[in-house]
C-alpha cells in the first residue's frame, strides 16, 4: 500500500513538472477617474487646437511654468487637424503621456506637397490642480530618428550650424507599390447573389486613407472596414453583387483611391461565374 501511494506522489510530481508553465497574465491598467481623463483631454485639444489654429498664446496657457522657456525657444509646427489616439498615465494619474494623430503638410519628392496624419507625443502633469503641458529636459525624447536628448541654450549657442542635407525620397512608381491589393480582378455570380474580399496593405510610412469609387451598377455595392491604415496594416474591401433582371452585366471595374500619394489601385469585377451547386 506504501509502495503505491509513493508511485501516485512519484507521477503526480513527474506530471506537475511536465504540464506547460505559462505566465499569469498581465492586470489591466488601472482607468484614470472620469474627471480626471476628462479634464486632461479637454486641455490637451485646447493646446493642440491653438497649433491648428496658429494662435500659439493660447498654447502657451496650458504650458508648465518651468516649461514655458522651452515652449518659447521650440520649433513649433502647424497643423490641419489633430485628434486623440491614446493616453497613458503615470504618478497616481499626475502625470501622463497624450498621443494625438496630427495632419500635417509634407514635400515629398517625386509626389510634391501631400498631407499625412502622424502621431506626436507630449507629457502633462498636474500644476496647481490643472493638467499642463511640460517638457522634462533631462529625459530622452522620442524622435524619427530614435530617443535623443535636447540640447541646452548654451549648447546651441556654441555648435555650429549643420548643413542641411536632402535625402533621396522615393520615386512616384516606388510609391505605388507600397500600397497595393492582393488581386487585381474578382469573380462574381452572374444568378446568385455572391461577394468577394480585397485585402489592401500598407508598407508605406505613415497613414494613408482610402476612400471606394463603385461602378454605377444597380445591385453592386463595395464597402471599406478601415479608411485609414498605417505601416503594416491591411484594409479589406467587400464587394457584393445581387443579380438584377437581364442577363449579366458586362465587367465593371471598381477603384480604389490611395492618399496621399494620389494612386488609384483598379480592381476590375466580373460577372457570370457559375453559381455554387447545391447539396
């Protein structure tokens, strides 16, 4: 009876070791007090709007005292249009990083003058009960480039000048290929209502919106789960047909329009597969 009681403890302790140990998931973030979310939110469009509305005094309402010299000395850049994308906070919510997605105006070579949404990043704080917008001067600031730590007056004051150097952009040709469907042509029934599915994908850097040109087709409609998408990203398109009276109508082609690089991705659409047989 010993000998079998110290077999199951043996295979129990055999079985425990051999079963697939995987981490406790991670606990949610704590949600920040309505009030608190709501307040920060509202301080941060106001200090986001100035910058699309040009007027940087009202800007700097919402900026930290001990930042306001920065702020002054920064380069500031104007926007179309800002909106939230996310907020992370720190501190017992008293402090915070605010992520908005913001439209601005880009030269580009070989496309000119086009407009992308970009995020951009900026730490608030709570200063006498408010939230403010502030920048730490010791701490590594997120750029294209990677982390990189601001220079001080003094240091900019006595480094010289670096010439300007244009990098080589992509060419129109490279442009299009970064976004691009994964069939040029779909199949539908010409006497049963049927549909199909585009996937287009995004290697390009930064967002891109995609807006549907339908053929004028009684029964035929085409619809769009994302109208934007960034770098690595995919789009599908739906595309259903409903048959109409009459034979079927001659092969149509639905467009895809891509911005800001101004491409338009064709997919042409025919009709009168045979329709799926029945059991």
């Amino acid at each position: 009876m010993r000998i079998l009681a110290l077999s199951i403890a043996v295979g129990a302790v055999l079985l425990a070791q051999e079963l697939p140990r995987t981490a406790p998931p991670a606990p949610p973030a704590p949600k920040a007090p309505p009030k608190v979310d709501q307040a920060l939110r509202s301080r941060a469009h106001f200090f986001f709007q100035a910058h699309v509305d040009g007027k940087l005094r009202l800007a700097d309402q919402v900026v930290a005292p001990d930042s306001k010299d920065i702020f002054f000395a920064m380069q500031k850049s104007r926007y179309f249009s800002c909106d939230m994308d996310k907020i992370e906070y720190s501190d017992n919510f008293k402090r915070a990083k605010v992520t908005m997605l913001c439209e601005e105006e880009f030269m580009m070579i070989g496309a000119g003058r086009i407009r992308m949404k970009m995020p951009r990043f900026s730490d608030w704080k709570i200063v006498k009960g408010k939230w403010c917008w502030y920048v730490d001067p010791d701490a590594l600031r997120p750029t294209p480039f990677g982390p990189m730590k601001p220079m001080t007056r003094a240091e900019r004051d006595s480094s010289p000048p670096t010439p300007m150097v244009l990098p080589k952009g992509p060419s129109q040709a490279e442009l299009i290929r970064l976004v691009a469907a994964d069939k040029a042509e779909v199949l539908l029934s010409g006497s049963e209502p049927s549909s199909a599915v585009v996937t287009i994908t995004s290697r390009m850097s930064g967002w891109v919106r995609l807006s549907l040109e339908p053929p004028p087709l009684p029964g035929f409609e085409a619809k769009l789960d994302k109208q934007q998408i960034q770098s690595g990203q995919q789009a599908q398109v739906t595309i259903r047909y409903t048959p109409q009276a009459g034979a079927p109508p001659a092969p149509a082609v639905l467009n895809v329009s891509v911005e800001p690089i101004r491409n338009v991705i064709p997919i042409r659409v025919v009709f009168g597969a045979p329709a799926p047989a029945k059991n």
